[in-house]
C-alpha cells in the first residue's frame, strides 16, 4: 500500500519490467470479504491475457463439470453473439467476470472511508485469467474481430475476483446467471433494431383504438 498513486504505478511497473509481465491499472474494491479489481482491456489484450480451453473435437467424451471452471462452449451461441457484433454499429457486451489461479500482485492506496481504492496490478502476458463468466462474448468477438478488424479500437470492461477455489468459482458463475428475463411486452418497447417491435410501437403510441387496450409493462393482459 502507497501514500499516492504514483509511488504504487511506479512499483508495479518496476515489479513488470522485471518479471517481464504487464502492468494494467484498475479500481479495487471489496464483496463478501474478497477482493474484486476492475479493469478495462483493449481487444487484443484480453484476447491475450484470456486462458482459453482446448476446443473439443467431435467424439471427444464431454468434460467433467466438477473439475473444470466454465460449461462447454456452445459454437451456436458464439456464433450469435459474432453475429450481433459484426451488424451493429452501437452494440453492446456487458463486463466479463473472470478469475486467477494464485493470488494477484496489487499496488494500491491506503485504505479510505469508502473503500473503493484505485490500483495497478501485475499480470502474465498471457492466459493469466480464467474466465468465470463471459467465454461466449470472449470468442464472439474474438470471430467478429477477424471480419471486423476495427473492432480493434474497442474494449471491454473486466472484473476480476482473487478467487482460486473451484467450488467458489462454480458458485460465482452459477450467482452470475441468476437474471430475470424481460417481460415480452418490454421487450417490444426497448428493443429499437427490430422493425417489427418499431412498428408495434408506432401502432400504439398513434391509433386511438389501442391507446387504453395496450398492456406495456407485463406478460399478460389485464381484464379490463
């Protein structure tokens, strides 16, 4: 822990020149007595720095769940998400969470009221995190950029957690997907790349008849 920001960027970047590793600063923070540091990377940096498993091969026996960090990769899925990126201009993918496997060299501040400190870390050059929840965006764009090469300029928002335990990190992934879906009905208002959910819209907001007969938030209609 340092005194200013300077004397801590100074020391991770002397501790990376030495041990030939990269330097990238971040924002630490605490939940439920771990450590959590966001970070923000460039394509190719996370590309980089991203373990990825061995693909599997037609054949191959399916992995065993308790002994590996993510569910198998769903070629579909990442298919999509390529897709997606590759056909809209403004687009969209949310903070990747992702793990290590030995606890991270982190130059921060002392410690303040709040207890959001910024930091730098250490990190391999290469495949030093795990990915606990986000491999399909990690390889959709890692497609997308192949067909898309400006995709370069991007970046992608990244939250580490010092976590190393397998059964952990299952819990991590398994709390990360606990989402609720979007009723139908805001599905049609807040969807704006669909012309049929436009068009949905259009008719609502501008004929009388379904001014007052237009359920807008929910999944059913109600009686009157």
């Amino acid at each position: 822990e340092y005194s200013t920001f300077a004397e801590a960027q100074a020391a991770a970047i002397d501790v990376a020149s030495h041990t030939y590793s990269v330097p990238v600063q971040g924002t630490l923070y605490m939940q439920g007595g771990r450590r959590f540091i966001s970070i923000v990377l460039p394509m190719e940096f996370l590309f980089n720095l991203t373990h990825r498993p061995v693909p599997r091969k037609k054949g191959d026996p399916n992995p065993d769940p308790s002994e590996t960090r993510n569910r198998p990769l769903n070629p579909d899925h990442v298919k999509d998400i390529s897709l997606y990126v590759r056909k809209n201009d403004t687009y969209l993918i949310p903070p990747v969470i992702m793990s290590v496997h030995a606890p991270l060299d982190i130059f921060t501040l002392m410690p303040s009221e709040h207890g959001v400190r910024p930091c730098m870390i250490v990190l391999p050059k290469y495949e030093a995190l795990y990915v606990t929840d986000g491999q399909h965006r990690i390889e959709g764009l890692r497609s997308a950029i192949a067909e898309k090469p400006e995709l370069h300029q991007d970046a992608v928002g990244i939250t580490i957690i010092e976590e190393m335990d397998l059964q952990r990190i299952h819990q991590d992934f398994y709390d990360a997907a606990q989402t609720k879906k979007l009723e139908p009905s805001l599905l049609v208002e807040y969807d704006g790349r669909s012309f049929g959910n436009a068009l949905t819209r259009f008719i609502i907001e501008n004929v009388p008849l379904f001014a007052q007969r237009t359920e807008r938030i929910g999944n059913t209609i109600g009686k009157n």
